[in-house]
C-alpha cells in the first residue's frame, strides 16, 4: 500500500457530545465514526500523508488488520482517502438536452396593487396598467410542460404576478382546463401561488380550499416591520388589512398548511421576534425568511453586520427548532426545514435549484424565463410558449453552471448543497446568472454547518421525527 491522504473537500467532521459524525459531501449522507474509522479520519485529518508504517504503528496490536484494511478500503470508495491517483470530486461536465419539466409558473398579471419599496419586478405597475396573461398564453404553457415531460405522475401549475389575485378570472380558467386535462392523462397536478393577501374573500377561500392550492402569504413580521415597506400605492402600510385576510384565511382554510414568506431588508433583521408573531401570535404553519442582499436598490440591501445579525438569529431559532424536534413536536421554521429536508433525502444539488431544467417561467406575453424572478427582466428569455423552449440557449447556460471547474464552488464542502445560490441573486449582484453568488459564502458555509450538527443530533435522538415531520413536507 502507497502513501494516502485525505481528499479534504469530501469531508465535514461534526462532533456531538461525544460522538463524531462524517458529513459525506459527495452523497450529502451522514456517518457515525466509531473505533477504527474514527481513529483513521483522526490520524489522515493531522498528517499530510500516511504510509502503512505509521498505520501499524497506530494500530497494531490494537486492531485486526483485516479490519483496519476493509475500513481503509470502504473510505477510499467512498472518495475520503486517495492513493495518489486523481480523484474525481465533481460530475464531468455534460451536455444538457432534455428540460424535465414538472413545474411552470405563470406570470399573470405585471400590475400589483401593492407598491412594496424593495421589489425586484422591473415590468411592476399598477393592476389597471399591467399587462395580464391571456387564457391562450397560459394553455400553451400547460401545453409546452407537458409536451416536455410527458407520462409524469405530478405536475404543479404556480400562479404568480405582480399580485396574482388582480387576474382571478384567468386562474379560474386555467384551474378548470387543467383538471380536465391531467384527469384525462391519469396525472395528478397541484396548484400553489403567492400573494400579499390584500384582495382575499371568503369566496375566493372557499375556492382556493376547493382546488386545494397551496398558498404563501407575503408578509414581514410586526406592524412596524410590515408597514416600513409593504405599502399602498399611496404610501400606506398594509399590516392591518393583511392581519386581517390572514386570520380570515387560517380560520378557513384545511387544504394544506400557509406558510409565510418573509423578505428582510436594511433595518429589519430581529428574525426571532418577526418568528413569534409570525408563527405563534397569527398561526402560519411555516415560516421562511429571504434576505436581501443583492436587490438593484442598494438601500435596501443588509449589511455585512446585518447578514451576521440575520444568521446568528436564525441559529438561535435554529435550536429552537432542534429543542422541538426532540421533544418530537414540529416547528415551523421554513429555511431549517428545508435544510434538514435536503440532508434526510441526501439531496446532492448540482444545480440550485429547479430553475430552468425542471421549472420554467412564463411571462404573460409568452417569453419562457428561469424563474418567476426574472419575467420582465433584461435577461433574455429562452424561448416563447409558441414556439417553444430555445434549447441551444438554455442547454448553454445550464451547462455553464453545471461546469464548477475554476470557481469557487469546486471544492468548497457545501457544494452540493448550495451549489452556486440563487440565479438571480448573481443576476442582480453581478449582471450575470451563470455565476456563483460569492457574497456571502462563509455565512452559508457556516448555516449549513450549523444544520449539519442540528441534523447529527436529531438523527441520533429522535430519528422517528423526520418520517413524521419531514418526509411528509413535500406533499403539503
């Protein structure tokens, strides 16, 4: 046997109590260390190299050699050890053909009759001045996602704006077609959609109930938070009449959970408090945070000392919700679920997210985009419902983000986790999508760290939690 060493990016070491956990990066799975494995990670983590001399110096007399040489073995399967011999931490690159799409998000209407300070809708008026998506655009959408992926079981229709609530006659429409249509193809098909609450009834929440839509509402926390940046056309906050529709809504609604979406800006980073009154005083059952730190408004975006803010809070929730996992009760802290929900299915992301490959946007003039967040951008679109998806075009920018040679994502631990952030975070941060988000790879690293050890200590306590609370997530 050579020397070896230890491939250093396929390994995260994780310490609880006084048990040792290997966070393998490659699969995103999680090993206990016990006898021999642990001392060998121990002694290849001090040395640079190591020959067969000073493992049976270390254990000999101690060990099996048999034993010693299996786990050596399994480790260098498993890409932990190296012989010498190059080895391979990243998919190759590969061409892109096929676009699976399962997901594809309306744009119904540019207009909002909201006028929130931060938004990042560049095409964003007024419901009166917008442009609303025609009954045929939105067809051929449903038309071109399943021309794509045909012979799926699920399939999910998002309604998005502006406000998509300002083209209800068009979501009725295209709920009513696509039952019809992914009844006679024996597929299930979701609808979901989010909205700032302003304009719900009990009409429409009797309906929503009906069609079994899963709702996110748009809010930001206590009124003085909400009411900072979440306004009127006319300047007005909106915290009451949103309380309002939301009590009305949680009162009626047992489709499927209402989770909260929450969008943090310079100023607004106290994310325990906006939890409580989120989660506990108005009874969302999931609450997930979006900070802003690369809008075209720089005003708005959080500081270095913020962002530190924002993720020391949100580890301190991050135990809460560890605190709860182990006394077996859920806790509706929607970024550490999701976390969690990445590590238990051993998600090894090499893209973002969905974005492009198995979710398309489609603005309401037909043009085919990544992601909701880039209709009516300056980014080019990548095609139009009428003629279809531009390949060539897609494929190439796919393929740019699955290529993480000479970025700073090729070795990084949380590569397959994070995979590069958000599109549209580089979009607007560097002009560029196809880039990594760099600006704030350390506080990642370290969130992920942290759910790294949060996720350890549930799966050695309370592992009955996860089949409870989290396998489940994805269906509600």
């Amino acid at each position: 046997m050579g020397a070896l060493s230890l491939v250093k990016p396929n390994v995260h070491l994780v310490n609880v109590a006084s048990r040792q956990m290997m966070f393998h990066v490659p699969t995103s799975s999680l090993f206990e260390l016990e006898g021999v494995s642990r001392e060998l990670i121990e002694l290849f983590s001090t040395q640079g190299q190591v020959t067969a001399h000073m493992i049976r110096d270390r254990f000999q007399g101690r060990y099996a050699a048999d034993d010693v040489m299996e786990t050596i073995e399994e480790l260098k399967s498993l890409k932990v050890l190296s012989d010498g011999g190059v080895v391979q931490i990243n998919h190759s690159p590969q061409a892109v053909k096929n676009f699976p799409l399962t997901t594809i998000v309306l744009n119904t209407n540019t207009g909002c009759n909201l006028s929130c300070t931060y938004c990042y809708k560049e095409d964003l008026t007024t419901p009166s001045k917008g442009d609303k998506m025609s009954y045929e655009t939105a067809v051929q959408s449903v038309e071109m996602l399943l021309k794509e992926s045909p012979n799926q079981r699920q399939y999910n229709v998002v309604f998005f704006g502006g406000e998509p609530l300002t083209n209800m006659p068009l979501i009725r429409e295209v709920v009513a077609y696509c039952e019809a249509r992914f009844a006679d193809l024996e597929s299930d098909v979701s609808f979901t959609m989010t909205t700032n609450a302003t304009l719900l009834t009990e009409e429409l929440i009797e309906w929503f109930n009906e069609h079994r839509f899963g709702i996110t509402i748009s809010m930001d926390g206590p009124k003085a938070m909400h009411d900072k940046n979440r306004i009127t056309v006319g300047g007005q906050g909106t915290y009451e009449v949103v309380k309002h529709k939301v009590g009305l809504l949680l009162s009626r609604y047992n489709a499927r959970p209402v989770g909260c979406r929450v969008t943090l800006t310079s100023g607004i980073t106290d994310v325990e408090a906006i939890f409580k009154h989120l989660h506990h005083d108005l009874g969302f059952a999931e609450v997930g945070f979006g900070p802003v730190t690369s809008g075209d408004i720089t005003a708005f975006n959080l500081s270095a000392d913020e962002m530190l803010e924002v993720f020391a809070g949100m580890k301190r929730l991050g135990r809460e919700y560890l605190k709860a996992a182990l006394e077996h009760r859920n806790f509706g802290f929607g970024n550490m679920h999701q976390l969690m929900t990445d590590l238990h299915e051993g998600n090894k992301k090499q893209l973002p997210c969905g974005a492009g490959v198995g979710l398309l946007a489609v603005d309401t003039k037909g043009g085919i985009n990544l992601c909701h967040r880039f209709t009516g951008s300056e980014l080019p679109t990548f095609g139009d419902v009428t003629e279809g998806i531009n390949k060539p075009q897609l494929s190439a920018f796919v393929e740019q983000r699955l290529d993480r040679s000479n970025t700073g994502c090729e070795t990084c631990r949380i590569r397959n986790i994070c995979s590069g952030g958000c599109y549209h975070e580089s979009y607007a941060k560097y002009g560029d999508a196809s880039v990594p988000s760099y600006h704030y790879c350390d506080l990642l690293r370290d969130w992920i760290d942290f759910g790294v050890e949060v996720y350890s200590h549930i799966m050695l306590e309370n592992p009955a939690f996860f089949d409870t609370y989290v396998s489940p997530r994805r269906s509600s």
